[in-house]
C-alpha cells in the first residue's frame, strides 16, 4: 500500500513537470513568434516596440500584426484540439476531428450564407461589433448541424471507418453546395468568401480577436466541466448510465461546446486542417493515460504549442514569402494520423 | 450466518420490450420475482428470449413496458440516473476497448456516482478502489493498461469497477461467455465468494446451466410463458429444466443434473465389476448407445481388477481384451456395426 501510494504520488510529480514544461515552451514560442517574420527585425527593436511608444514601422508590425497574431495562433491551436479531444472520446472514435468529419466544412457553409447569402456588400474585415457575432454564430449553427447529423449517424453505424467516410462525403457535399451558392452570388460577395476561405491567423481586427477570445474561453471553462462525463462516455454509453451519467445531457453539453470551439475558429480563421486529430493523440502518447482530467488540460497546452510551431514555420523566417498555415498544419498532423492507423492494433474495434 | 437477510429487488409483473415506432414489442409474459441480499441468481433461458432487455430494465437502462420495479421497497420510477447508480451496478457482454486506461482508471470509473462534479479521487475514493482491486485480485495488474489484459482479467477489472461502485446489486449480463474454462470457473469463484462474504446481490445471465445449478442460490428461469423461480433443487425436483430442450433430442436427468442425447437403443450389455471404472465405463457405453444390464447378456465386459489390468469384452464367440476405454469402445462400434 505504502509503495503504491509513493508510485502514485510520482506519477503525479510527473505530469505536473510536463504541464510546466509545456507552459514555458508556449511562452518561448510565442516570443518567437513575436521576434521571427518575414520582416527582419532585431530583437532590441521588437522589445522597445513593445515597452517604448516609439511610434515607428516597427511597431506597428509587432504591436498591429505579429502580436494579434500570434494570440490568434494560439487561441486556434487550443480550440480545434480540444474540440477533436471531446469528439474522439464521444464518437469512441480515434480519426475523428473537425475537419475529418466535416465539422469544419459545416461551419464554413454558416459563413458562406453570411456572406453570399444575406449581405451583398459586407467583406470579413469590415465585419465589426454585431456582424463579428452573425458571422461567428451563423459558424456555430453549420459546426452544429454536421455535428448532430455525424451523432445520429454514428449512433446507427458502429463502424469507425464508414462513420469517417460519411463524414467525407458530408464535407464534398457541403463544399458542393457553397460551389452554387458562389455560382449565383456577385463579384463583390465572391471576393469577400474567397479571401476568407484562404485561411489565416494574421486577418482578424481586434474586434474579431475578441469574439473569438470570447468564445473560445467559453468553449474552454465547459470542457473543464465536461471532463468527468468524458471519462465516464469512454467505456461507452452504456456503463456512462449504469454509472449514474445523463448520457443525453452529456451529449448535448459537448456537442455546445464542440460547435463552439471549432465554428468560432473556422469563422474567423477558415477550415485549418488535422490539428483537431492529431493533437490528442500526441498528448495521450506523452502521457500515457485516458484520464480527461489530465488529457484536457494536456490538450489545451499541446495544441497552443503546436499551432504556434505552425505559425513560425508559416512565416519562412528569414524569407520574404508567407506559406499558408493550413498546409504546415497538414504536414505536422497527417505523419501523426497515418501512425495512428498503422499502430491500428492498439486502437482497434472501437476506441 | 448472514444476519440481514431481507428483499432488496422484486419484481412485479414487469413487462420488457422495445418500442417500435408506435407499438410495444413485449418480449415475454408479466415476470414476478425477488431478490435477497447476498444472494448469486442465474437468469437462464434460450438466446433471444429477452435475458440482456430484463437485465437492461432492471438496471434503468431500459423503460419497463409496464409493471413495477422496486429496489429497498422504493419503485424504480422514483429513482433518479444517479440514485439508481448507488443502488445497481451493471456489465454488458460489450467488451470495452480503450487505449491508454490503466486497471486502476477503469476501477475508478465505478467511482463516478461518489465523486464531485470534476470526479476528484479523494483518500476514501483512493481506498475503496484499492480494496476493490485487491478483492478480484488484481493488484499486480494495477498500472497496466485494460488493452494488455486477458479476458479473463478483464472481465475481473470491470467486476473490480462495480465493487467501487459500492453497489448492493451487481447485474452482469453473461459474465462468462467469451472466457475459456478455466477463467470461466475462476469468475464464478469470484462471484460465489463476492455474494457470501460481501453481501452483494449478483444477478448474472449464463447458458452454462450446469454451473447455474451447482454454485447459484437461485435460478430465474425464463421460458416462454413464464418466469419460473427458486433454488436449483427445487427447480430440478419440478423438472422445470425440461422446458428448455427439445424433449426429442435431449433427455435432462433430473436426479444429478447432466443431460444426454436421445439415440437408439443398440443393445444391452452387462458390466461385470465396481468403482469409478465402473461408473466411467457406463457412461462410455451409454454414449456409443448401448444401456447396462443388471443381468447377464450375450454380450459383457469384464472390468479391469487387480489381477487383470485391462477391459475384456466378450461379444458372440470372440474375447478381446483393451487397455482404455477408447479402444473398447472403438471396437464396440466395430462389432455391432459388422452385424
């Protein structure tokens, strides 16, 4: 007893040292990311931008752009994984993500209907104050419509790989759909959803920056509620009820909280791809357990870190050009995704 | 010995069924019964009769159709999800797949009625779990991950986790059915010494009656116009068992609890000696479908003895001698089929 509770006790140690670990590299990266672009600046310079009103280019770019953007980089990095971590463990489904299963793609549809659909003349950058909240709503309702029609789905088919495929198929439709919708909208309406659909972390305005700060908080303190369900929903729904769980209220909460965090993300950022699943995994790898009291935590600090990495790698430093974050995403998550199947014993069956 | 003996579940003409769409489907007639505490029951009955939905009802997971469910004298209906979680403990023949559980974080699931809103394991959480692993033996296992186990161990683990859930009634819904013999009995062991020593109620679903018989306190036999219940040997006195089988095939001997398959009488042949290699030899010759006479026949073996250390069968005009039933019976076959 005496030795198990000492065995306990280090494990404990443990994770605490790798959350402190993984704190300090978000504020290291996020100094990088501040210091590094594609503008050379020195480093005396970026620290007197920050602590001088010196008024000067500079500043403007630390102050205006690279700081913005790396919050944004890092508020987005800790949304999309912590929404794929809810939707692995509610699904009992390893591949499942935002953008795998098409949630991604629903709440762009919700944008698509605010910007082809309703305003003719409204661009993403001019949306402020009540339009930044249209835009980031109407991002929920999309995020939560595919969300519910992969939940009935997948209440009906048990099998992990036909829920993915359907979950493609979904995206290919919905993108098929916003496809008409561009065919009958005018120029102006066109080239306010095409700049959005590119993607980025550097265009929000403050105003957007705080509805997705805003928003994503609120994502965050549920799941921190979520994860005694969570752990419970792991051994499926059944024992969840046996063990005194309301699985449909469990469900309903996550489902919130999962629309909230990956629409609010895609609204304001576009789709950004294979963050949402791998993250989860990297953290379960690290820390070698299931409990949700740790892998949520884990996941909202591991998320942070990455998409931070995403955002430095994107800027080339030392380069002038800018590469798209959703393909450095894309190329951290899918070696991680492909392990995952090819490791698929440990996963196999159900999750 | 058990000083508190008392009704901790009946049942009262309970209907079980789905709905669907708009009609109930009502699986079998109005059941009646009762539980005590610290009593192991066997729910037997033939596949599809409607064992995993009783079990399902009984646990809440699934509405009764009609009728009541008490538990302590309280109906069912006024339980909530989380009340009923300290009354009932529950395992599925789901067998539960996850990567990255230690033994320990499954047991601690059964926790989840106990501990506050985040599920915060506190010392008397710590403990409880810690008794429940040594109690189905497990303590070596503790740091492993559920994914490495057997299934024999397994299924240890998910008993481990509704003992943490400190529950008065465990219902386990074919315990035993994927594990081989040997875990099979060990799981019965543990549930016989769970039900004697820890007072729990254990309702399992089994089709290995004759494991029914020998270790359940009572039997819940499910037929399809009735619930028949009561102790094994009153069951088996009623010859209540013979409602399960095709009374054409299969003969249940009610005087020791085995069953044998109906067959055409091939002969009578007498069996000249004693002991257990009388009783084996009789049932081998049973098997290849001969019965034993009480008097001398055409036909007879001499059993083996001190002096004679093999089987001689004197059939006609030949004698052969054998050195295992297997070659005896071999050559019965032989003998008779030639003729």
């Amino acid at each position: 007893m005496q030795k198990e509770l000492s065995v306990d006790l280090k494990a404990v140690r443990n994770v605490r040292l790798i959350f402190l670990a993984l704190l300090l590299l978000i504020v290291i990266l996020l100094i990088l990311d501040i210091f590094l672009g594609s503008v050379n600046i020195k480093a005396s310079e970026v620290i007197s931008a920050i602590f001088n009103n010196s008024n000067s280019n500079y500043e403007t770019i630390i102050l205006k752009f690279r700081l913005p953007k790396a919050i944004t980089a890092l508020v987005v990095g800790v949304a999309l994984s912590l929404s794929g971590l809810q939707m692995q463990t509610v699904f009992r489904n390893p591949m499942a993500g935002p953008y795998v299963l098409g949630i991604s793609s629903g709440a762009s549809l919700g944008v698509a209907f605010v910007i082809l659909g309703f305003s003719s003349n409204i661009a993403p950058e001019s949306l402020n104050g009540l339009g930044n909240w249209i835009l980031v709503v109407a991002s929920w309702v999309g995020a939560g419509a595919v969300m519910l029609l992969i939940m009935v789905i997948s209440s009906r088919v048990k099998d992990i790989m036909t829920v993915l495929i359907l979950g493609i198929m979904l995206s290919s439709g919905i993108s098929a759909i916003v496809t008409i919708m561009q065919y009958f909208s005018n120029e102006t309406m066109l080239k306010a959803y095409v700049i959005w659909t590119m993607g980025s972390l550097g265009n929000l305005t403050s105003g957007q920056l705080n509805v997705l700060l805003i928003s994503v908080l609120a994502g965050v303190i549920l799941s921190l509620f979520s994860s005694k369900m969570l752990n419970a929903l792991l051994i499926g729904e059944n024992y969840a009820g046996s063990l005194g769980l309301n699985v449909r209220f469990a469900r309903a909460v996550i489902f919130i909280c999962t629309s909230i965090l990956a629409g609010s993300v895609t609204a304001f950022c576009g789709p950004i791809g294979f963050i949402g699943i791998a993250v989860p995994h990297i953290v379960r790898i690290i820390f070698k357990t299931s409990d949700h009291k740790i892998l949520i935590p884990g996941t909202i600090l591991m998320g942070g870190a990455i998409m931070l990495v995403s955002d430095i790698i994107s800027q080339l430093p030392g380069s002038e050009s800018v590469l798209p974050v959703n393909a450095v995403t894309s190329l951290i998550g899918i070696p991680v995704v492909i392990w995952v199947i090819l490791r698929k014993r440990n996963y196999s069956g159900s999750f | 010995m058990r000083k508190d003996i008392k009704e901790i579940l009946s049942l009262d003409s309970l209907k079980i069924g789905y709905f669907s769409g708009k009609n109930e489907n009502v699986l079998l007639p109005p059941l009646t019964a009762s539980a005590d505490s610290g009593e192991l029951i066997a729910v037997i009955g033939k596949n599809g009769i409607g064992k995993s939905t009783l079990l399902r009802t009984l646990t809440g997971l699934q509405q009764p159709l009609g009728g009541e469910i008490f538990y302590s004298g309280k109906n069912i209906r006024d339980y909530s999800r989380m009340e009923l979680a300290h009354k009932v403990g529950y395992i599925s023949t789901e067998i539960v797949r996850v990567s990255n559980m230690s033994v320990y974080d499954m047991v601690a699931l059964g926790r989840f009625p106990h501990t506050n809103w985040i599920g915060k394991i506190e010392k008397t959480d710590h403990e409880k779990i810690m008794d429940a692993i040594e109690k189905t033996s497990m303590k070596r296992f503790c740091r492993k991950f559920v994914s490495e186990l057997s299934d024999g161990e397994r299924q240890k683990v998910m008993i481990a986790r509704i003992l943490a859930q400190d529950t008065g009634i465990m219902v386990m819904d074919e315990p035993t059915a994927f594990l081989d013999i040997a875990a099979r009995y060990e799981i019965l062991h543990l549930l016989h010494l769970l039900s004697g020593s820890s007072n729990k109620t254990i309702i399992f679903s089994t089709h290995d009656l004759q494991m029914a018989i020998s270790q359940s306190d009572k039997i819940w036999l499910l037929l399809d116009d009735r619930l028949i219940e009561g102790a094994p040997e009153d069951l088996m006195i009623a010859g209540a068992f013979d409602h399960l089988f095709d009374s054409s095939t299969v003969i249940f001997n009610s005087d020791n609890g085995t069953f044998s398959f109906r067959s055409e009488n091939r002969g009578t042949i007498y069996l000249d000696g004693k002991n257990s290699k009388r009783y084996w030899t009789e049932k081998a010759i049973n098997r290849a479908g001969f019965s034993v006479s009480n008097e001398m026949t055409s036909t007879y073996i001499i059993l083996p003895s001190e002096s004679n250390s093999k089987w001689q069968l004197s059939a006609k005009s030949i004698v052969r001698e054998f050195k295992s039933i297997h070659e005896l019976i071999t050559c019965l076959d032989k003998e008779v089929m030639s003729t």
